[in-house]
C-alpha cells in the first residue's frame, strides 16, 4: 500500500475498493487515523506503512457510521477511537445491519474491533490535536463529521464532496439535511487549499467539488434530471435514480 503525502503532514492512502481513502495526520512521531479502510489486507498494509516509518497510532476518528468509516485493526493499537455522538450512537444501534454490509471473512479479531468509537461532543479534538475543528452536520448520515485543519488548509469531508461519487442523501432519505450539510461545509471549503473526500481523489480545488454538488442537486430538483457525469460512474446510476424519484415524491 502506498501513500501519498497530499500536503505535509497528511498522507492518504487509497484502498482498492471504491477508492476508499484512508488520511493519516502526523504529528511528531505519532498520527491521527481517520476511517482506515478497508479490507483486512489493507489494514495489515496500514499498519506495516506506519510501523516502516516509525509512526504510532495516538487517535482514531471515524467520520460517519457506515461499515467503511468504522474500521481498525489490533495492530493499530488501543489508541481512543472517536466519533460525533450520533455516529458514535448509530455505531451501537445499527451494529448488526453494519455488520452485515461488510461481507463474510472477517477474521474475529477484526470483527471484535469494528465500530467501537466513543462520543466525542466537542466542537474541536482533545489536546494535542486541539488545532483539529469538527464539523458535524447530517448530510449522507446522522451526526457526519468533516475535519478541518485551519493551519494546514486542509478539510478531511468524509463521504461528501467526491469527484467520482454524487451526493448520497439517503439512510435516511433527507434531501433537506444534505443542502443544510453542504451549507454547513461551505465556509470551510472556501477556505480550503485541500480536500480529501472519503471515496476519490484529493483535490486542491475544493471550490469546485462543493460547486459540482451544488449544481447536481439544484438540477436533479427544479428538472428531474443533469449531465452530471459521475452519474457514469460505478453504482451511480442506481443512485442518481433513487434521488429522482425522491425529488418526485416529496418535493
Ligand atoms: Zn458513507
């Protein structure tokens, strides 16, 4: 597994399914883990990239509860692992539906681990990593967390503001929360020099992510319909028409 050093300090690394991004923040010789994805290979390579650079796992945090976000593995360690307190709530009521998403195979170890996140109810993280503001809103899911490094310029958005997937306001459907989300986004990602969305690429444009979104929903409701082109890519299709048929149905 390879990461790549976006800005310094933050590495990302990219995991083989739905360009699932993994963003680790280092300071010193120890990082924050933010939602390591995500099969069990790519967690041992996880740990294996951190070790090779002398790195320890001082924190975790999880941006939402889908089984994707919810991860860790033994050798991360016993660092805390954090979440706003409706993910952190979700992660515990929603357990077997979660579980249920990952797939068979996992080894025990990993399964004994998976979403076990405490409320943080805080508008920053604790010290050392007090510089880290969170951003909680309830676009794509209840209680979703961005983190945003105002020293850094950098703003980790979770599962919102992907090149190559589109807006997902559902489970629960709430089209009105996503808007309220991208809104409660948008004065961070104005002052944004870098984005690092949950599934895709980074960007150095992330002006033009919240743009994209912007436009796609103000399309898909004042005319059914948008050229979008993620609605091209892999398992979009099925969404963009979910969203359609919401916007028929309640608005
Ligand atoms: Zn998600």
């Amino acid at each position: 597994m390879t990461a790549v050093e976006v800005t310094e300090g933050v590495l990302v690394t990219t995991s083989a399914i739905d360009v699932t991004t993994s963003t680790i923040v280092v300071r010193g010789r120890e990082v924050l883990l933010v939602d390591p994805a995500w099969v069990p290979s790519e967690l041992v390579a996880l740990a294996d990239l951190l070790h090779a650079r002398g790195l320890t796992v001082a924190a975790g945090f999880s941006t939402h509860a889908h089984h994707d976000h919810l991860l860790w593995h033994p050798r991360f360690g016993d660092a805390p692992r954090w979440a706003s307190p409706r993910t952190a709530e979700l992660a515990v009521s929603e357990r077997a539906g979660l579980l249920e998403n990952m797939g068979k195979g996992w080894p025990d170890g990993l399964l004994a681990l998976f979403a076990r996140v405490e409320a943080l109810d805080a508008g920053r993280l604790p010290e050392p990593w007090g510089e880290v503001e969170l951003v909680v809103h309830d676009g794509h899911a209840p209680g979703h967390t961005a983190l945003w490094y105002p020293d850094r310029g950098v703003l980790l958005a979770g599962d919102m503001l992907s090149d190559i997937e589109l807006p997902l306001p559902f489970g629960p459907d709430d089209l009105p929360a996503y808007l309220a989300g991208l809104d409660a986004l948008a004065p961070y990602v104005a002052r944004a020099q870098l984005l690092v969305p949950g599934h895709g690429h980074p960007t150095t444009d992330p002006l033009a992510r919240l743009d994209a979104d912007r436009r796609y929903l103000a399309d898909v409701i004042s005319r059914g319909e948008s050229d979008d082109p993620r609605i091209g890519k892999p398992g979009m299709a099925e969404n963009h028409a979910h969203l359609q048929r919401m916007v028929r149905e309640t608005l």
